[in-house]
C-alpha cells in the first residue's frame, strides 16, 4: 500500500508530457479499474524501454477524489489556494485529473500520452496537455537554473511522500500545477547585473548575487512560513513552449500541502513591504490546481471496488 507511483521522486529526464482530464463519466469504478491499468502502461514501457528512464504519476483533483474514492480523504487535499495582490496572481482551473509521463525518448513520452488517451477516451475529455523538456543543464527558459536546491537522493522521498502521520495515505503526495507563461523578450531586455539581483543567484554558477534582496526569487520561492522551516518541495517541473509562447509547467510533490502554500504567500504577497517575488514581473501563472497522488497500492486496491 506504501509504495510511491514512480514520477513522484523521479530524478529529471529529458523530456515530459503533462495531460489534465476531465472525468465525464459517472461510471467511477470503471475510471478506478482503468487508473490502475495506466500503471501498467508504465511498468510496460518501463521495462521495454528501461534506457529510456520511464516514470509516470496519476494524481486525482481535489473536488474529484470524495467522487472517484468515496471514504477517508488525505487531511491536507483541498482546493488551489487562491491568491492575489495587486497584478500577482495565482489563478485557479481546476480538473479531475493529472498524468505525468516522463522519460529520456520524446517518442516514448508520445507512445504512453497515446496508449492512456486510447485507454480513457470513453471515461474523459482533455482539458490541456503539454510538453515539457530539459533545456541545457536543466535551467529555465529565463537561463538560470531550476529548482537548484531541490533535495537529493533519499531525501527526496523524505521531501515528497506522506508516511505514517496519515496512515491510510502513506506513500501519496500532495501535488500542486501551475502552468506559468514567460515574458522573455522583457526579460533579455534586461542587463545580467539586473537578472541577477531579480533571481538572487549569479547566472553561469548559481552562486548568491551580491545584490540579493528580500525581493529576490530565490529568497521568495522559498517555503518559509512564519518564521519556521516546513518539510519543503520537490520540483518536478519543466519548461515548455515553441517559438511563439514560453513558459514552465510547475509541479511540485510533497508530504504536506502547507509549503506550497507558504512558497506561493511569499511570491505573492511578500514580507508586506512590497518584498514580492520581482521574478513574477516577467512571468504569470496561466492555471493552477491542487491533487493528490496515492500510493501504487492504493490505486490497484481501489481498483477492485
């Protein structure tokens, strides 16, 4: 019942694609049994394909889960915090459910999208699906590396997944998406001393800017509440885009909601002195919702229902 769905701790791969669904279908137990089949897509891929690193995560929306899985609900699922000051805002759109495929092979990604929207085309409609890639050694469109602090190793799973403080949900984890879109043409109009001292960090190395501030993004995105240390965030996301439009697909895994909602306070509202996240001057939040992604076992038990 405890083990975490793969994409959960998963180390970065090179390429992503991100599915939101719609449940249409009030057929829930169908939708539960198929869900635990999308599992077996992976494993399949997974070992057919084992140089391509796949890993996969089915997360269930907030307003969908009481539908899908009548019962005990995780203590923290709730819906996306809705926040906003002045032009910062975190909008709210949200759905039923979230599939993360991740691997090394752009086609693989492309093979398992298709065989899940084959699986569930009866039970569900597409709201949104993107791609996601590795840019360079992992940075952002904006060039300064992503999610730089992300724990490593065995402390991701420390990190990411509830265990025995909520002991019908041990192995899930909260999950937060927010697709953000950039304004780069903005933001290389800029000058590297005052990229800098917006992200905080020094652009080649990642090392503390000398002009670092409250403002800064990497003193902003992190999630500090009141003065005190909560669990933190795995990020799991990617940028996305082409040559019209740029951005990230956020999405981050943890065992409690509250960091997430801590980190999204401090970009949005700051210290209360105008101390917001400078970053999100030239990048805006376009969706946003909250999940929760069960344990292996729990998806495969419920699945017989």
């Amino acid at each position: 019942m405890t083990q975490p769905q793969k994409g959960v701790c998963a180390e970065p791969n090179l390429h992503a694609q991100y599915l939101f669904l719609n449940v249409v279908d009030d057929d829930t137990q169908a939708v539960r049994a198929k869900l635990a089949r999308v599992l077996d897509i992976f494993d399949h891929y997974e070992n057919e394909h084992y140089e391509a690193m796949v890993t996969g995560m089915i997360a269930v929306g907030s307003g969908f889960w009481t539908e899908l899985y009548p019962g005990p609900i995780p203590v923290e699922l709730a819906p996306f915090p809705d926040m906003q000051c002045e032009d910062r805002s975190a909008p709210v759109t949200p759905c039923d459910l979230f599939i993360q495929i991740r691997a090394d092979r752009l086609d693989i990604c492309h093979a398992i999208g298709m065989e899940v929207m084959e699986l569930l085309r009866l039970h569900v409609e597409l709201v949104e699906q993107v791609r996601g890639f590795r840019y360079l050694d992992g940075r952002d469109l904006n060039g300064y590396l992503y999610a730089p602090n992300n724990p490593r190793g065995m402390k991701r799973r420390d990190v990411a997944v509830v265990t025995d403080e909520e002991p019908e949900f041990q192995g899930g984890s909260y999950v937060h998406v927010q697709r953000f879109r950039h304004d780069l043409r903005r933001w290389f109009s800029l000058a590297t001393r005052q990229q800098e001292q917006i992200m905080g960090t020094t652009r080649e190395h990642n090392l503390p800017s000398p002009e670092q501030s409250a403002s800064s993004h990497c003193v902003r995105a992190s999630a500090v509440a009141q003065g005190d240390e909560l669990p933190g965030l795995l990020k799991q996301g990617m940028p996305y885009g082409d040559l019209a439009l740029q951005g990230l697909m956020f999405v981050s895994c943890a065992s409690s909601a509250q960091p997430f909602k801590a980190m999204l306070h401090s970009q949005i509202f700051g210290t209360g002195d105008g101390d917001y996240d400078r970053w999100l001057d030239y990048t805006c939040a376009e969706t946003g919702a909250a999940f929760f992604a069960p344990a292996i076992g729990f998806i495969r038990q419920q699945a017989q229902y």
